[in-house]
C-alpha cells in the first residue's frame, strides 16, 4: 500500500530558530499533500495544503510567513517552522493520497515539536 | 462551513461491541471517513462511507445516512489494542476535515 515518510518523527529546538520537516511519498505520486497539527488530547487541524510546483494553500489563522511549505516534486514536500517559539511545539502530521487510489488518505507518522 | 461532533470519550470491555456516533454539518457531501489514531502515532484509514448503508470490514463497519447527516463507527469483539481515538472525518475529495475524536478505553 501507499506508504508516506516524514522525518524527523521528534525534534527539540531554542526558541528562535527553524525547523525543516520533510514528507516523502515512497511509491506513489502526490501532487497534493497536506499538513496537519494537532496539539495534546485534540484533534487534527489542517494548517496548509501543498501543491507541487505551485504556492501553498493556507488555513485561515495560519501564518504563511511562520509556516513556509515547498513541494518541489511530485514526492517530496518539507514544513519550515521559522523563528520557532515554544507555543509552537505540536505534533505535527502529513498526509497524501494516492492519485490513482480511491479512498483514504496516508498520513506520515508525525513529528513531535518541542520548542525550549 | 463544516462540523462533526462524536462522543469525547467512550469505554467499554473487552469482548463487548461499541458504537460511536458522528452527526454532521456541511454545505457538500462527498463521504464519511473514519481513522484510528493511537497515542503518539499516525492516524490510520478504517473506512469511508459515500452512500447510505452499511460497510463491513473484519471487526470494524460503518454506517452513513445522509438524509439524518449522521453516521457511527461500530467496532466489534473489542480488543485491548483497540484502545485509541477514532475520528470521523468529512472527507470532501480534496481534503478532509476532522471531527473532535472519541477515546475509547477498553477495559479488560
């Protein structure tokens, strides 16, 4: 079955800096992927959908500047948490769906965020 | 806009048969999806209901009625390792939206 990685599944950051989060469809091609966070006890939330070779599409409240995405290719989309802070520590999920493929979506298996 | 509203939380032993209840609203329908989430991991497709009706999977079936916007995620002969968060989940063809998520427990 489709099989997406995302790495690196835990990441502990200073205040200040930026964090890249990579996701990888291994056998299938995603033109649309998605990112999700999702903070303790809640639900997912999407914060962006990525579009290869296209901008991003944001969720209202999102910021775009904070949260930079590229999908460069048909495989590969990475989340940069730029000047990161500590209410942005979260785990935070992508998800793709096979192109050809009928239902369901394959999500990542997170990367859990701990801004100090 | 879109919601989705389950039960927080919901227990049961094991052996038992749970039902969990997902009432909807949305301005378009595509399909209802459900995901199982354990802690600290990736959530994972149990199934998708697009027309009314019962879908069985092994242990797991769902049931959509469009015309009640409502749907339930039955799980049957519990396990222990069923013990996770369940979500139904509006998908819209391009994107899915989640509902809140029931955490069941199950009780040995």
């Amino acid at each position: 079955g489709a099989v997406v990685s995302q790495h690196p599944s835990r990441v502990i950051c200073k205040s200040g800096t930026s964090v890249k989060i990579e996701c990888r469809s291994l056998d299938f091609q995603a033109t649309t992927m998605f990112w999700y966070r999702q903070f303790p006890k809640q639900s997912l939330m999407l914060m962006a959908t990525s579009n290869e070779g296209s901008k991003a599409t944001y969720e209202q409240g999102v910021e775009k500047d904070k949260f930079l995405i590229n999908h460069a290719s048909l495989t590969l989309s990475t989340l940069t948490v730029t000047s990161a802070h500590p209410e942005d520590s979260s785990f935070y999920i992508c998800s793709a769906r096979e192109d050809r493929s009928g239902y369901g979506y394959t999500f990542g298996s997170g990367t859990r965020l701990t801004v100090v | 806009g879109q919601s989705l509203e389950q039960p927080s939380e919901v227990t049961a032993v094991e052996g038992a048969i749970v039902q969990i209840n997902c009432t909807y609203q949305t301005s378009g329908f595509y399909g209802l999806s459900w995901y199982q989430q354990h802690d600290g991991g990736a959530p994972t497709f149990l199934s998708y209901n697009a027309l009314d009706g019962l879908e069985e999977t092994g242990r797991f079936s769902s049931f959509l009625s469009r015309s009640d916007s409502y749907g339930y995620l039955l799980l049957q002969e519990l396990q222990m390792k069923d013990s996770a968060s369940y979500f139904c989940v509006f998908d819209a063809g391009n994107m899915l939206t989640f509902g809140g998520g029931t955490r069941l427990m199950v009780k040995p």
